[in-house]
C-alpha cells in the first residue's frame, strides 16, 4: 500500500492533546465553531473581540478559549514520530474514502454527505455518549463522526496479529461504510427495531454490510493506494481476526453465537471479498436473505 504524500482529509480532528474525557479540552474552541455556525465568521470576530475585551478587564481566563490552557499545548510535545505518521495515515484513508464515496453515490444519484473523524486518547465525548479506547473505532450516527484512538492499532498488531497499513485501512473503511449506512437511512432502520428479540440478527446484518461497503471501496481504491495481493490479504485476515467469534474467544476463551453483532469472521470475509469483487454499493443487500444463508 502507497499512502504517503496522497491527499489528506480536512475533515480529521485531533483531540489527542485533550484531557481525560475530552470534557474541557476545546470548550472555547467548541464555543467559537458554534457561534461560527449561527452567526458566520464576523460571529467569530466579534466574539474574540469580546473576549480580548472581558481578557483585559480581567474578567476572562485565556485558558478559557484555548480549551483547558495548559492541556493544549503539553501533551503535544508527547507524541512520537510514530503517533504523527499514524495521524497522517489516517487523515489520507479518509480522505480516499471521502473520493470513492462521492463518486460511488453520484453513480446512484445521491449526494455524499463527508463524515467527520475525531482521533483521540483514552477518552471522549460523542454525541452516542462517553467513547473509550476499549471499544475499539467506532462510528457515532449522532454526530456523523468516526472515533479512533490509535492504539488500536498497537491491538490489532499484538493482539489480533495483524499488522499492515491497509488492515488498518480496512478496520476506518469498515466504520466509514457505517456512515454510508446512515446516509442511505439503513441504520436507523436497524435502530428502529431495537428491543426486539431478533434485533441482534438485524445489528450483524448492518455490519456485515458495513464489511461489504469496506469491500467496495478497496475494489475503488486499488489504483490510488497501489494495492498488492497482500495488501487484501492483510484486510482480509484483520476482518477474520476481529469477527466476534475471535473477540469472544480471546476475552471469554469460548463462543457464544448469541452474544454475536458483527458476525463470525469468515462472515465478515465474505462479504468484504464480495464487496472488493463487485465494487457495487448496490448488491450489498444483507436484508433481504434468510439469516443463516448470510
Ligand atoms: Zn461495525
């Protein structure tokens, strides 16, 4: 896989310099998009102004605006060369993923809607509540945001043994293919059914969907990445090491189908290797087969 010096994603926070929870790091910074939101960028000007005015008096901590003062700066200085070409990386996945995919829903003519990632440590708020590196990437509907704190990718190295560029290029693209959920309204068909007996069938359905559309995209992303054979099978093996079945297995030391919501990992092989062959948003139907031909 070639990613470096390919086009980044502007799209991509960094919230590693946040404190615990994400709770005060960016305040001012969140207040100011807010007001950049509503009242445009003289909002902005007029609230620095202000600030810069109640500063003066004495009446404003600066800390206030740059989100937690000292948090802003100092663990900058803590990230290794390896954690800012990771951010990089990233940041180039992302944006593939934001060129495959406009052009992929022009096709059916429909408008892709560019999803927001936040790259955090340990925690943060999201708009589906508190996200921890323990849960591993996730993809918030609320906020149309992808989380990833990049440890995970130390995880699926030790842990999971799959090491590589493009298994960790599989793992966002997975997430990403969430948000083609969310934009073709299929996930919040699937939420709507929460509370049901046979929700969970549903919930593994829209992963392994959300497995096909990765597949989609790497089929789309062979000539801008030059991927090789072993590049898929990287991919391949990631999607086999972290189905729930190896989840299960290496935190409980045995499996149990019922407690399944992305599938077994030969699942969710399937349907990426389907994805990657067919490179069509629309045969992914996950719905409309019975269930245990899935
Ligand atoms: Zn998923």
């Amino acid at each position: 896989m070639e990613w470096k010096g390919k086009r980044e994603s502007a799209n991509v926070q960094d919230a590693r310099g946040e404190r615990s929870g994400g709770m005060r790091g960016g305040g001012g910074l969140g207040l100011l998009m807010t007001i950049g939101r509503l009242f445009g960028f003289k909002g902005i000007l007029a609230a620095l102004v202000l600030g810069g005015v109640l500063w003066k008096m004495g009446l404003l901590d600066p800390g206030m605006l740059s989100g937690g003062g000292s948090s802003a700066s100092a663990p900058q200085a803590q990230l290794s060369p390896e954690d800012e070409e990771r951010f990089h990386f990233v940041k180039v996945v992302m944006a593939g993923t934001e060129d495959v995919w406009t052009e992929e829903f022009a096709r059916i003519g429909r408008n892709y809607e560019l999803p927001a990632m936040k790259v955090y440590r340990g925690q943060t708020r999201t708009a589906c509540g508190t996200g921890s590196a323990a849960m591993g990437p996730f993809y918030c509907p609320g906020d149309q945001t992808v989380y990833i704190d990049l440890s995970f990718f130390d995880e699926l190295r030790q842990t999971f043994k799959s090491p590589g560029d493009f298994a960790q290029a599989y793992v966002i693209a997975h997430e990403v293919g969430h948000h083609v959920q969310k934009l073709l309204g299929t996930s919040d068909k699937v939420a709507a059914m929460q509370g049901r007996p046979d929700y969970n069938e549903y919930s593994v359905r829209l992963e392994l969907q959300a497995d096909y559309y990765a597949g989609v995209w790497a089929n789309h992303s062979k000539q801008n990445f030059n991927l090789d054979r072993s590049d898929i099978e990287e991919a391949m093996r990631a999607a086999n090491a972290i189905g729930d079945d190896m989840i299960q297995k290496k935190t409980q030391g045995r499996v149990t189908p019922k407690a399944f919501t992305h599938g077994t990992a030969e699942q969710r092989m399937r349907w990426f290797s389907k994805g990657l062959q067919t490179g069509n948003i629309q045969d992914g139907d996950t719905f409309s087969m019975s269930y245990r031909e899935l």
